[in-house]
C-alpha cells in the first residue's frame, strides 16, 4: 500500500480519494479461504473430526487465526456459508437452538382480536377470530445452531467462537445435543398444527418442522474456539478433537503473509515479520492481523517517513495485554 495522509488535523475541507483497502478488510466482508495458511497438524485435526463426526476444539491466543480455517474448510468442501455463533457470558443453549418473539407474538394477538372484534362480533366473537388468525411461524427464528442440525444433503459449517466466555454451565448443557444430534422447539410441540415452516438464522429460507422437533442427518463440522483462559470438564473435551495452536515461528509468519500480499514486499516486511516472531516469542500478546497492518503501512517504497514510521509502529504493534 502506500501511505497518504488523509486528515491534516487543520479543520480544512478536502475531498481526498481514499486508495483500496488491505485484501482482508473489504466489504462485504469476503472469505479468506485463499489466505488461510493452516499451521501443522491442523490439517490431520480437521480430517479427523470430519471423519468421526466430532466437534474441533481449537485452542490458541486471539489473533493466530482458529476461526479462519472454518472458511477454507467450508469452501473446499462446499458446505455453504459458514453459521456463527458469537460466545459471550450470557449465551444460552436455547437461543443458539431456536429464538421465539413471545411478546411479539402476544402484541399480534391483541391487535389482531382488537381489530376483528366490530367486524366479526355478531358471526364468530372477538376472541374466537382471533384464535383463528394466529401463526406462530413469524416470531419463530432458528439460531446457529439449530440451523446446522437440520436435516440436509450436505452438512453445514458451525463457528463457536470463545466458547471459554461462556457461562460455566454451557459446556455440559451443549454434551446432549451434540451427541444426539437433535432438539425441540417446546412451543411447536405444543401448537395447534403439525408442521411449521420456520426461518433459518442466515437466511430468509424456512425449513418445515414436524412436530415441534429437528434431527440431522449429516452431523455439521463444527469448529469451537478458546483462548485458553479456562479448563473444560473431561465428559467435554472426549466430544471433541483438541488442537492447540502452534508457536507463531518466522517461517510460518512468512507464508501467512505472503499469502495476503502474494508475494513479500521488500526487505522490511521480514524484518517486521523476525521482530514480531521474538516478541510472541517472549510472552508478548500480539495478533497476526495487527503484523499484516504494519506490513500493509510501513514496508515498500512509499512508506512513510522514518520518525512518522516509529510512531506508527508503535501504534500498529502495542501488546494487546496492554491499553
């Protein structure tokens, strides 16, 4: 890239033509699965869960590229757009599984009665009408989850990302399902009809549920992430396939970099790359992306002026332990 600045900090109005962004922040947001330059042994882990149905628990510090290799999985083997499910302390169970509007539902039936009521009092009764027009269908969406274990041809891809943020109990309560294979939907099993044609939670398609309940038939490739801030109970982890990311050494880095820049620009990409190695090396909490930012702004011709360049390297290659 090269480096031009935009604002001035003078409160002069200039229509500046901003260049293209860096390959990995375009928008819309495009897989990396070209990029991804998957570290040893993780190759044989993906094939092994693939094989025996099993979830990857993958286990490294944030930045070293765990959610990624589910794009390239995906892709390879065509199995759709990849669902995510985004683990923070209140994520449930039940809302990866399914999400239902219930005051939604109940402000519908009240409009609904209210309405009807004057027009249809004499022939079927305000409540007898509105009883008649209710769908539960629009205040049903599914969640990630729920959505990968439908029953399909081809088995779909699953991201849980930072299952170590989780309540404490949400492990064990994922150890059914995932053996299993299958859920239900309390408030479907109830309903007056049998099947319902509910929304699927990446898309506007439905899938038509009987009876309240949901089986796979292709177990989905799901990929769990955890930054390694708290151990799993045993009944857990023997679910899965564990891999833990390796040590980011220069050579690795090197191809990772190569690969988003198709080739390695200049003398001082390797010298950032042979920088950042040590500090990895030495404890220090640093995310490939932010080397690739610094390699993007401050390597080739361009780059900015040596005083600017230090203070932009700062910038661009603070810990991330620190503020």
């Amino acid at each position: 890239m090269t480096w031009k600045p935009y604002y001035h900090g003078d409160g002069v109005r200039r229509r500046a033509e901003l260049a293209a962004p860096p390959p990995w922040r375009t928008f819309p947001r495009t897989s990396q699965h070209r990029e991804y330059q998957p570290p040893p042994g993780l190759t044989d882990a993906v094939n092994a869960a693939l094989h025996l149905r099993r979830p990857l628990l993958m286990t490294g510090p944030a930045g070293s590229g765990k959610s990624t290799v589910i794009e390239q999985v995906a892709h390879e083997l065509d199995l759709g757009p990849v669902l995510r499910w985004h683990i923070t302390s209140r994520s449930t169970l039940a809302e990866a599984l399914y999400r239902y509007d219930a005051l939604g539902r109940i402000h519908a039936q009240s409009l609904r009665a209210s309405l009807t009521q004057a027009a249809h009092h004499r022939r079927l009764g305000g409540r007898r009408a509105g009883r008649a027009g209710d769908d539960i269908a629009p205040f049903l969406q599914l969640g990630p989850l729920g959505t990968a274990l439908l029953p399909v041809e081809r088995p779909r891809a699953l991201l849980i990302d930072e299952i170590d943020k989780s309540d404490l109990d949400l492990p064990g309560d994922l150890l059914d399902v995932l053996e299993r294979g299958e859920y239900e939907i309390p408030e479907l099993v109830r309903y007056r009809r049998r099947s319902v044609e509910v929304r699927q939670w990446d898309s506007q398609d439905t899938y038509r549920i009987e009876h309240g309940h949901v089986r796979c038939t292709q177990f989905p490739f799901i990929v769990l992430t955890s930054n390694g801030e708290r151990d799993f109970h045993p009944a857990f982890l023997r679910r899965c396939i564990r891999y833990t990311m390796p040590r980011q050494t220069p050579e690795l880095l090197r191809d990772i970099v190569r690969a988003h820049f198709e080739e390695l620009p200049g003398h001082g990409a390797q010298e950032l790359i042979i920088e950042f190695a040590e500090r990895v090396g030495r404890g220090d909490h640093l995310a490939v992306d932010q080397l690739l930012n610094a390699v993007a702004l401050l390597v080739g011709d361009q780059a900015p002026p040596e005083e600017q360049r230090r203070q932009l390297h700062t910038l661009l290659l603070s810990a991330l332990s620190r503020a």
